[in-house]
C-alpha cells in the first residue's frame, strides 16, 4: 500500500458512504482511478466489508482497552474465545511476549466493576491493566421504524447505492437520503474516525447516532501492523502536538492512537512492511523529548466477536419486528 491508498482507507472509515465524487476532492484523483484502488483493496482483502454500527450515545458506553498476562505454563487455544464470550469484549488478540490485548465496551461503573471482576476470575491470566479510552461519543436519537428498516438494510453492506436501499425499503429514494441524514449529521457524512483527523464533510461526530465504516485488514496487504504504548510527560508537551509529530514523521506507517483517559498514554497503531522496521521506530519515539517510555506489542491477528452496540442494534431490529 501506498499514501494514496492509506488516505482512501482512512477516507472510507470516516464515511464508507462517501460517493466516489467526494474521494476524488480528497484524493486529488479521477474517479476512474479511486474506483480503481477501491476494487482492488477489496480483491486483496484489505476491506473486509463496508459495516454500520451505533454511536456510543446510543448505548451509553465507553470504550476499553485491556492487558492481560498468561500465567506461565498454563496453554488453552480457545482463552480467547472463553474471554469473548463476555458480553463486553469484542476483540482480542495474543502477544508474542505472552500477553492478550482486550478491547471491550462497558456502560457504567458497575459493569466495569463485573467485567473487572470476570477477568481477575478467568482461569490462566492475570488482569494487568484497563484503560478507558478517549473516543468521540456522537448523539442520542430515537429511531423510528423507518430509521430502522434503513439500518437493518443496510447492516451488511453499509455502502449499498441509494436506489438499492430505496427498492429493498419501499421508500423514496428522497426518503432514504432524509434517514442518512438524520443517522449521519447534518452534513450527511461521517468525518473523523481519530481525533486529529481533518474533517471529512460538514458534519461532526458530536452529530451522529450511526457510523457508517469498514472493516480492513492491513495484514492482508502484506503489511505487519503492531501498536507502540507511549507514555508522555506532559508537562512536556500535550496529546495533539504528540501526535502530530507521528504524523509527520511517519506518514504512510502511523494510522491512528487510541488515548487513555487516566494517564498520558497513547496506543500508537502501526503498519509496516518489515518487522525489522519496529525497533527504529519505536528507539526513535523513545527518543522525543516529550516521550518518558514506549511499549511495542506485537500480536497475532484479532478475533473479533459482537460488541454492545452489535447487540443493541439485534435488540431494536427485534423490537421493531424486522
């Protein structure tokens, strides 16, 4: 992969929606050649699907991320799957230095507390750290049926043309543009998937109660993606000016950050495409004046399994008899 196909990913996460129109203005490319690279991300496997999902508005959560350690000499293939069949966890993944990677929702100091609580109880691991994450929260809404039978059309291919949409509905094409745009904002597009992103659009996230993204994978690409823990004095420098600097420095390999929101951490993702690379990287961060200590964990690939909002949007599909 190249820049141009980084920033067409990154594009299609923020709005898997976006028309083929708009990505040429953020590309600076014909559409010819956007629908080009598009096809053939998808042949290669790097988009795995176009998906929509609930805001955490909707559901009132909070995003998690967690590190656990495999006690020494305990082996069981399936602890991840055991892990993931709590409620809360939607992915994890094994490191090659014997930890697991969690990430997880919550709602509430309660069900923290229990999803703490089923950790520490889970045979063979030990529970080593939680971070809530800072992650832009959207908007509450109510949704109507029509909302709905928009979203339950949509639920496996969110990219899905509008008269399509329209012809599995019975509605409008009208109709249906008037559902995106309440889902999505009052731009009618989905910005930014981090929080450095330029806006992609009119709209902010603070707007939407439905995210419209894909689901890649790097790895497919012939890409090694492996995520560096960087711990920051910040007194310093801040989160932005950190981050920037990663931008800049690492444009084509530095994707995104997910951020603690109790200490000044940073989880920095990465695709490379030598291993051998990672060291470099990660020494030369160590080595920013703002930067107190780097973490490099390097996983196998993330099984994934249905999240809180996965099972919210089931429950209104149910309720609403679709």
């Amino acid at each position: 992969m190249d820049l141009l196909d980084k920033q067409l990913l990154l594009a299609l996460n923020a709005n898997c929606r976006a028309s083929y129109q708009a990505l040429t203005k953020e590309l600076g490319l014909t559409i010819n050649a956007v629908k080009k690279r598009v096809d053939k991300l998808v042949e290669r496997g790097i988009i795995r699907e176009y998906y929509v999902y609930l805001s955490l508005a909707m559901s009132g959560g909070e995003m998690l991320l967690v590190t656990l350690t495999i006690d020494e000499g305990y082996a069981n293939p399936k602890l991840i799957d055991e892990l993931g069949a709590n409620k809360c966890i939607f992915a994890g993944s094994y490191l090659a230095d014997g930890r697991i990677l969690l990430f997880a929702e919550y709602c509430g100091a309660l069900e923290l507390d229990q999803l703490g609580q089923f950790l520490r109880a889970t045979r063979g691991v030990t529970l080593n750290e939680m971070h809530t994450l800072l992650y832009e929260k959207g908007k509450r809404c109510d949704l109507t049926y029509t909302d709905l039978s928009v979203l339950k059309t949509l639920r496996n291919n969110a990219r899905m043309p509008i008269a399509k949409i329209a012809d599995e509905t019975q509605l409008t094409p009208r109709r249906v543009r008037s559902v995106l745009k309440k889902l999505m904002g009052e731009g009618g597009s989905a910005p930014e998937y981090f929080a450095d992103r330029t806006s992609f659009g009119d709209a902010r996230t603070t707007q939407q109660c439905a995210h419209f993204r894909i689901r890649w994978d790097l790895n497919a690409g012939g890409a090694t993606t492996f995520i560096i823990r960087i711990d920051w004095n910040i007194e310093k420098g801040t989160r932005a000016e950190l981050i920037e600097w990663l931008q800049t420095e690492y444009p084509i390999e530095f994707w995104y950050a997910l951020t603690s929101a109790s200490q000044p951490t940073l989880f920095a993702v990465f695709a490379i495409e030598h291993m051998r690379n990672a060291v470099p990287i990660a020494q030369r961060i160590l080595n920013h004046a703002v930067v107190k200590s780097v973490d490099p964990l390097f996983g196998y690939p993330t099984r994934s399994f249905a999240s809180p909002r996965d099972h919210l949007l089931d429950q209104l599909f149910k309720d609403a008899g679709l």
